[in-house]
C-alpha cells in the first residue's frame, strides 16, 4: 500500500509542477516570439512534455491515464492563462 500511495503522491506533484512550468514557459514564448529567448522556450517546452508522459507512464503503466492525464493538465495550464493572464517578460539591459 504504501509503493501505491507513494506513487499517487508522485503523480500529483509532478502534474502540479507540470502545469506551473508549462504555463510559466508559454508565458516565456509569448513574452519573447521575436527573440531566440522564445525559441529556446518552446524547445524547453517540448522536451518537458515528453519527460512528463514518460515520467507519468512508468508510475501509471496504462497509456489511456496517461494521455488523459496530460489532456487534463494541459486544460489547467490554459485555464490559468486565460484567467489569469501570462507574464510579461521583458529584456532589461544592465
């Protein structure tokens, strides 16, 4: 039971890292479209999607939780970029 809960515990926090960093990395690439800082942003971007699906399915084991968590997760990401906003980022030279 406690392998179990464990992995329950594991499964949230990282959904709940999931949806801070991806909404604060679209942010990033809205703030910077013009600038390789943007680019640099999606890159990050993709390469977090796909360790959290592999990171998710090895704790779950069934492919169809998985996808949908991820459906869920990319839900919350963009509610709280309507609702809330993005961040602006700016360049500020020293």
């Amino acid at each position: 039971m406690q392998n179990k809960s464990s992995k329950i515990i594991d499964v949230i926090g990282r959904s709940i890292a999931f949806v801070v960093i991806n909404y604060l990395l679209v942010s990033t690439e809205l703030s910077f479209k013009a600038n390789i800082l943007g680019l640099i942003a999606s890159l990050t971007n993709i390469w977090m999607i796909a360790d959290y699906y592999k990171s998710v399915q090895r704790q779950i084991g069934k492919k169809g939780v998985t996808i949908l968590l991820c459906v869920l997760c990319f839900i919350a990401s963009a509610a709280i970029a309507y609702f809330v906003g993005y961040v602006r980022g700016t360049i500020i030279q020293f």
